[in-house]
C-alpha cells in the first residue's frame, strides 16, 4: 500500500531545509555494508538527526501507527542533470534487511524546480508517480522498486526517513 498526503505547510518544509548546513554527495549501500558513490545516484545529500523535528512530524504521522523515527534522516538535493535510478531501499546490505517502509516528504514548491518525479512501482507493476505539492508525504514499504527521474531544471528537495518495525505500533494477538 503507498500512502500520500499534504502533511507540511510551506514553512515548515523551509524550516527543515534551513536545518541543512552541508551537503555531501549521496552514496548507496554495497553488498558488503558499506557506503560508495555510484553512477546509479546523483544527488546530495544531508544527515541530521531526527530528534530536530520529530515533534512537529510525529503527531502528524500518528494515523499511520507511527510512534517514533529513526535517529536520523536524509534531507535529499537534486539539482539539475541529477537523478536516482529504479532501486529498492530493502535488500542484500546488512543495513537494509531491517527496513520496512520508506518515508519521504517533499520540501519543494514544485514550480523551483522540473522533472524530478519520484516514480514507485507496486508488487504488481503498476506505477504511482508521486504528488509534487510541497508538504506531501509518501510512505510505501521499502521493498519497492523506485526512482528520482532526472532534473531538467531547478532544485528539489525531499526528506527521507527509513523506517523499521520498531517505528510503528503494530498490534500484535495475544494469542
């Protein structure tokens, strides 16, 4: 299931940019765990920690079962020329395996920038191409294929949360 939904004003989504101090070029998990630039991505991107703006997402995300956040957070940079091909964020590396869903929130008004679309593909092929508005928030399970297409100008910015089991309340029987 991919959920969306405007969860963020523009200030907000300006807010959480301004966090962003340095921006390093995005590297992607190998088979061995560890991190390398790839020609399969091309953004930038900023680590924080997420306890800086959990309390103004939690409450937000609260009808999704979610009840806490990972400690930190990437906040994505595309630029023109710059793109993520289709991948899954579950799988091989070690990191990986305990991921569950994937959250991202768009941080950009969607006239700064063009192309960039975040295109995901469910278990059955079928594609959703992710709502631009600023504030928008998509969470789908981690297993699925997605991707960043290129950007043909401007900049986007997106916040990146991967999240475990761990992250949400997940009613479990007694029995």
């Amino acid at each position: 299931m991919i959920n969306q939904e405007v969860i963020l004003t523009k200030e907000e989504c300006q807010t959480i940019i301004d966090l962003n101090h340095e921006f390093k070029r995005s590297r992607v998990h190998t088979a061995q765990s560890e991190r390398a630039l790839s020609k399969s991505r091309t953004s930038y991107e900023s680590i924080i920690k997420s306890e800086t703006i959990s309390d103004l997402l939690l409450p937000k995300l609260s009808k999704y079962n979610i009840i806490s956040l990972p400690e930190y957070c990437n906040v994505s940079r595309y630029v023109e020329g710059q793109w993520f091909e289709k991948h899954s964020d579950a799988g091989y590396a070690n990191v990986h395996k305990r991921r569950f869903k994937t959250l991202i929130v768009q941080l950009s008004n969607p006239n700064d920038y063009k192309g960039g679309e975040l295109v995901i593909w469910d278990q059955n092929e079928n594609e959703t191409i992710s709502d631009t508005a600023i504030g928008n928030m998509i969470l789908f399970e981690s297993k699925l294929l997605h991707q960043a297409n290129k950007i043909k100008s401007g900049t986007r910015y997106s916040l990146v949360f991967f999240l475990t089991t761990d992250n949400f309340k997940i009613d479990k029987p007694l029995i």
